[in-house]
C-alpha cells in the first residue's frame, strides 16, 4: 500500500517546524544521505527555519530540480543564486548538485545530472507545485517517463516566474529539469502547496485521475508522499 499522507497546516508559517523535526528525525536515523531541493517562494521560510536549526548537513549530499538554461549561478534570477542565498551560504552540506545553466552541451549535462542522482538515489525530495500542476518545470503533457531534460516553459509558467526578473524578456524560455521519472525515483517525497492559487493543482491530485495534462497527478504512483498544505478540500 503507498503512503500517501496530508497533513493541513493554518500557514506555510507553520509547515516549518513539521518540516524541521522531519528533518531531524531522518538525519538522526542515519537515513538521510541524498537530499532533493526545490526553488520558489514557498521554500523560503522552509530554508530560513532550516538555517536557524542546528540541523547538520555536512554528510548529506545536496540535489536541486532545476536550473534556467543560459543563466550564470552569479545570475540573481538564478536558482544556484536563490539556494545559495538561502541555504547553502548558511549551511554546510556534504556536496551541492545544480545543473549548470551554462553548459554548452545541454545533453550532456543532462545525461551527467541523471547519472550523479543515479549514484547518490535522493532519499527525501522537496516538492512545491506550479499553477498549472508542474513539478520541477516538468509542465502539462511532458511524459511521465522523462528523465533531466531541458524544457520549455509553459506560457502560464512564464508569466507566473517573469514576475521575479527585472524585464519580462530576460526571463529564459527554457530551463534544466529533473524530469518525472527522476523525482519519482525519490525514496519520499514532501510536497508543499499554500494558497488558492494551487487549489486547481491540488484537486487534480486529490481527484481520481493520473494524467500527464496535471504532472502532479504522478504522485499517486508514489510509494511514500507527504503534502503539506493550507488548502482545504
Ligand atoms: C518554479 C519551480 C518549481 C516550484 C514552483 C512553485 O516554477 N520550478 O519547482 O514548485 O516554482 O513556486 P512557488 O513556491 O513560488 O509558488
């Protein structure tokens, strides 16, 4: 039987601790070796309650999902540049994995991204939700068996993240993401989703349908999944 387990919180506020004691739990039974990261407003306060703990990463190896193809880690619209502002300028961790936005076989980078994961399987797997139902940038109607792959982003998608760039149009197009069947060979996966405007991808996960129209929709084939949310059905 999957573990498929939802825990409502009044505030993302309040997903913190949860997380935290998670966390601590996993790293002291010695079963947190590989950890999946994710970008986006939602995991601020996460990071931010992550880097007030005493939490020790220094054997934990870090992955994230996805980076922007083209962008520089120095870039700050880059996500190399949000999880070192948030997280690992302030926390040590045994090795951190971000694809790199600038390399110049994209193929390549993807089939080493993949094969660094394959040697190190991520044991926990932060999880936050696009609008339109996309995990990493794995966007409506990407087969659920892609492995890291460059993307493109979805109108609704670009809209939604152009909002954290100074002009619209340096907003890249495309974007290194673990694909679905990367994120699904996580051994759990915690996902967070708060406010209304995810109540469209959160029904499509509570629904009864799986289809690659809600990437979300996956999870159900999940062995273990934590959702952690304020949208109440
Ligand atoms: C981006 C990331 C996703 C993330 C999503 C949600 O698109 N690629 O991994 O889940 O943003 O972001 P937010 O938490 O800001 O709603």
């Amino acid at each position: 039987m999957p573990f498929f387990e939802i825990i409502y919180v009044e505030s993302l506020q309040n997903a913190t601790s949860l997380v935290v004691n998670n966390l601590e739990e996993e790293l002291n039974s010695g079963k947190l070796n590989s950890l999946g990261l994710a970008t986006g407003s939602t995991m601020i306060p996460i990071y931010a309650s992550i880097v007030k703990s005493n939490l020790d990463f220094s054997q934990v190896i870090a992955f994230n999902l996805d980076e922007y193809v083209g962008l520089a880690s120095s870039n700050k619209n880059s996500f190399a540049y949000f999880m070192n502002e948030h997280l690992f300028s302030k926390k040590h961790f045994k090795e951190i994995n971000i694809q790199n936005g600038l390399s110049e076989d994209k193929q390549l980078e993807c089939e080493r991204y993949e094969k660094k994961l394959d040697e190190h399987p991520i044991d926990i797997q932060f999880l936050g939700v696009g609008e339109n139902g996309h995990i990493a940038f794995n966007e409506p109607g990407t087969p659920f068996d892609t492995l890291t792959h460059v993307a493109t982003l979805s109108d609704s998608t670009i809209e939604v993240n152009s909002q954290y760039f100074d002009e619209k149009e340096n907003m890249p197009t495309q974007a290194f993401t673990m694909g679905i069947a990367s994120i699904m060979k996580a051994k759990k996966i915690i996902l967070l989703a708060f406010g209304e405007k995810k109540r469209d991808a959160i029904n499509a996960l509570l629904g009864d349908n799986i289809t690659e129209q809600w990437p979300i929709t996956v999870l159900k084939k999940h062995p273990h999944v934590t959702l952690i949310t304020n949208i109440k059905q």
